[in-house]
C-alpha cells in the first residue's frame, strides 16, 4: 500500500521540467496511477532558492506531499508511488516511446520499466515510433520486443498522419501475435 492509497487526500505537486526524462517518467506514471498533482515547471538552471531547499542537487523532477517531506529523483518516486508493485502484478509490462533508441535505455520510463520487470523475470514490449535498436541492445536491456509504429504504417509520414490509427492496428498486430 502506498502513502497514497492511505491519505487521497493530501495534494501533491511536481517540481518537473518538461525536456526532463526523468520528470517525463514521473509525470506519466502519477497519471497513470490517478493521483491528481500540481505541476510547477522548474527552470533547474536558474538555481532558485526556494527549489534547493527542497532538493539541494538542483534537478528535477521533485514530488511533494502535503505534510509530507520532498522526494527526488524518477527512482525513488516511482518507488515512493508504488510503481514497482504494480509492475510486479504484472504477467506482461507494455510500454512506448516516440523514437526507440540507445537514449531510451538511459533514465527514460522505458528503461525503469524494463529494469522493473527485467528483476522479477517478467516480460517487456515495448511499441515506438520508430525502432533504431538492434536485438542484442533489447535482450541486454531485458526488453523482450520492440515493435515500430512507422514500420508497421509503412512510412514515417503516414505513421504521423494517421498516428492514432496506426498504433492501434500494430497494438492489435502484436496483441494477436501473443494469443
């Protein structure tokens, strides 16, 4: 259970710069688990007083909890959330990103995801844009498959035309190819 589930109530806020990716994971997976937060973009550069009193490392992203001290850093807030948990009730983790690539496997969501899943043996698809890795960069990453939008479109333009068509028909490909 998390802090969370015990106190809905309390309003949370998200020191978060919007070109973070790690403020990117963070923002994506508390939407994901429903918690309703304040954003405040922070300007990490600008070195405001106010922000490193909460985090003296000066990054984003930093979540804070009414009545609750801050936590920083995309790891220890998906742990703080309780993001592993559901991860670890999973049978199958499916997860995105605009471009795949060898930067995604660097602090992305898709990269703490796979780590996740990767340590209790739990498989990972991953349904991108476009995939520039090869198959032994996935296996080495713990990431199962990686299925390209622009490829099952047929081209990059018709994947951005038509992007909501496009990832459902390879979500329905994929689905069927797993039974």
């Amino acid at each position: 259970m998390t802090l969370f589930q015990r106190d809905a109530d309390r309003m949370l806020t998200l020191f978060h710069h919007p070109f973070c990716p790690h403020s990117r994971f963070v923002r994506l997976a508390v939407e994901e688990l429903g918690l309703a937060s304040r954003l405040v973009e922070e300007r990490v550069w600008d070195r405001r007083e106010e922000f490193l009193i909460l985090n003296p490392a000066g990054t984003t992203p930093v979540l804070v909890e009414e009545g609750m001290p801050p936590v920083p850093g995309a790891a220890i807030i998906a742990e703080y959330t309780g993001l592993g948990d559901d991860v670890a009730a999973a049978d199958l983790v499916i997860t995105g990103e605009g471009r795949f690539d060898d930067q995604s496997l660097h602090g992305k969501v898709v990269s703490a995801l796979a780590a996740g899943a990767r340590s209790r043996q739990i498989p990972v698809l991953v349904l991108a844009g476009q995939v520039t890795l090869e198959e032994s960069a996935l296996q080495a990453a713990g990431i199962g498959s990686a299925f390209s939008v622009t490829d099952h479109a047929g081209s990059v333009q018709r994947a951005i035309e038509d992007a909501a068509n496009q990832l459902t028909g390879l979500a329905s490909v994929v689905a069927a190819s797993f039974g």
